[in-house]
C-alpha cells in the first residue's frame, strides 16, 4: 500500500535567504531530533547554472508502543537530501529518502521552492510505502508515518523562520547571537511556559472528574451533584484553554504524559472487570452453597423422628 500527503505554504521572505536558511537550518531548537548533518558532494553545472548538492543526514525519533519488537533496533535513521538550486530560473528542488529501514518504511519527500508575488512558495509532496508485515499492519505504519510528518513539518517551519531572522543583519536575535547574549526565542520558551501550565490544568481537571465518575467502584450520586466541585472543574481549564493545549500539542510534537487521558478512557480496565467479575462468581456460588446447606439442613430438621433419632440417620 502507499499514501501520499502534498502541502503548499508561502513565506514571505526573499528567495535568495529561504535558499540560504534550507542549507543553514540545522542545527535549530525546533529540531532536537536532528542529530548530525554533513555535506558528501557539492558541484556546479557551468552550463545551466545549477549547483548540486548532496548531504547524509542521521535523524532520531520514538517508535510507537504498538511496534511489533525486533521491528527495528535502533530508532535512528540516515536520510539521503538532494537538492538541486537553479539562481536563473529561481527555483530549488529538495528530495529526502531514507536509506534504512526502507522493508519498513520508505518515505520520500520532494519539495519545490520558487519565487511568487514577491515572496517565497514551497509545495512538498510526501510518499509513504511499508512492505512488512500483513497488510492492516502496513496500513498503520503508512498512517502513522504521515501524522508525523504533518507534526513535524510545523516544526520545521519554526526552524526555518528563526534560520531567517538570524541571517537578516538587521534582525535583533541575530545582533544578540553576535554579543552572545542569552536568547528567549519566541515562540519556543514562552510557549513550552504554557504549554505545562495547561498541563498541570488539565491533570487538575482530570482528578477532580476522577474524583466525580470514578468514586470507588460505584458512583457516588452524592460526590456528583456537589456544586464545589463542579465549580473546581470548570475553573480548572476551560474550552479555550484546553483547544490552546491540543493546539500546542500539535505544533510542538511533544507527548502527553499518560494521566492526560480523555474521559472515556478513565473506565475500569478489562483487569478490574475480569477481577469483580471473578469476586462476583465467588459470592455467586458461596450463596448458592449456603443456600443448598441450608436447604439440606432444614429437609434433615425436618424428617420425622423414629426411636428419638431421624429417619434418614
């Protein structure tokens, strides 16, 4: 199977520095998975003008828990980056291939970059194909390769904007780069800043729901209708704060922890269940055994008595 994602974006910067900054963009905060970058071969054609470019790139990332084990050993991956820069006719052609894992997952990524209405357009076009496994397998691997890439691709767009702003010689980050200076670069700090203190909100919120649907192994009509609490839940964060927080979650590709689950998942497990389930068939035939004892004892009381013993002794 294969699954193919194509998306355009307009910068609005000059083509000469979005060239400059998509060689320069690594390494940048927005990329903390990038580990190292060289340049293999680099060569001019004097007769169209094109420079050629090739670099080897060595990326890390997070396998998903549903990855079958010995998939893959390493979560670490070379890609192969060609581009292609033509200054006469204003255009850059990028090509990303991964070069291992490919039985795996064979993503290959194209972007074109031109010059349009006084400012820079980049279309990409992503194609993702697995061969392993069955093929419900292949399609989730393909599935999940696509969300990443959608993830990611916001982040790469905040390191190629801050790439900009450090080139520009007017640019107040890159005067205080030049002074070494300690940086707060927006958005990055501020919203990391943010986005834990939408965190602690909702794991706030989440308790307090706890504490409503899930007091003990009933639900408790009295916990529930308490205004207090139903006030504490609505305090604790709001519908637009908790749309700012999947929007963060998104744009900086960071997981949540495991207590930030969503409501319907907060029921009892299949463990809990098949345990009360257990307990419940225990009480079930303890009380049809007394219950059989206490028939058999009061069938004995009641036999009719022969010499001052019972008939069935």
């Amino acid at each position: 199977m294969v699954l193919f994602y194509s998306e355009q974006s307009s910068i609005p910067h000059s083509f000469q520095i979005v060239c400059q900054a998509y060689t320069l963009r690594y390494p940048n905060p927005f990329s903390p998975h990038v580990i190292t970058c060289d340049a293999v071969e680099r060569s001019l054609d004097a007769s169209t003008g094109v420079l050629s470019s090739t670099r080897l790139v060595l990326k890390r990332g997070t396998l998903p828990k549903w990855v079958p084990r010995g998939m893959i050993e390493k979560a670490e991956t070379w890609v192969l980056e060609e581009s292609y820069l033509n200054l006469i006719d204003g255009t850059l052609t990028l090509r990303n291939r991964n070069i291992d894992h490919r039985f795996v997952m064979d993503v290959i990524e194209k972007s074109f970059i031109q010059i349009e209405h006084g400012g820079t357009t980049v279309t990409t076009h992503v194609k993702v194909t697995s061969s392993w496994g069955f093929q419900i397998l292949r399609r989730r691997i393909e599935n999940y390769g696509i969300g990443r890439f959608q993830r990611q691709s916001k982040n790469s767009r905040h390191g190629l904007e801050m790439t900009i702003l450090i080139l520009q010689p007017s640019s107040p980050l890159r005067q205080r780069l030049l002074k070494g200076e300690k940086i707060n670069y927006p958005p990055a700090m501020p919203l990391r800043a943010r986005l834990h203190e939408l965190r602690r909100k909702a794991e706030k919120k989440r308790q307090l729901l706890s504490e409503i649907f899930l007091g003990g192994t009933r639900a408790k009509p009295e916990v529930s209708l308490n205004p207090d609490l139903t006030e504490s839940v609505e305090d604790s964060l709001s519908a637009e704060e908790e749309a700012e927080l999947m929007q963060l979650e998104e744009e900086f590709n960071l997981e949540s922890p495991e207590n930030l689950k969503p409501i319907e998942t907060l029921t009892s497990s299949r463990k809990s269940c098949g345990s009360r389930w257990f307990w419940w068939w225990r009480w079930h035939s303890d009380s049809k055994n007394s219950f059989k004892e206490s028939n058999q004892e009061d069938s004995y009381n009641n036999l009719p008595q022969v010499d001052g013993k019972k008939k069935g002794t």
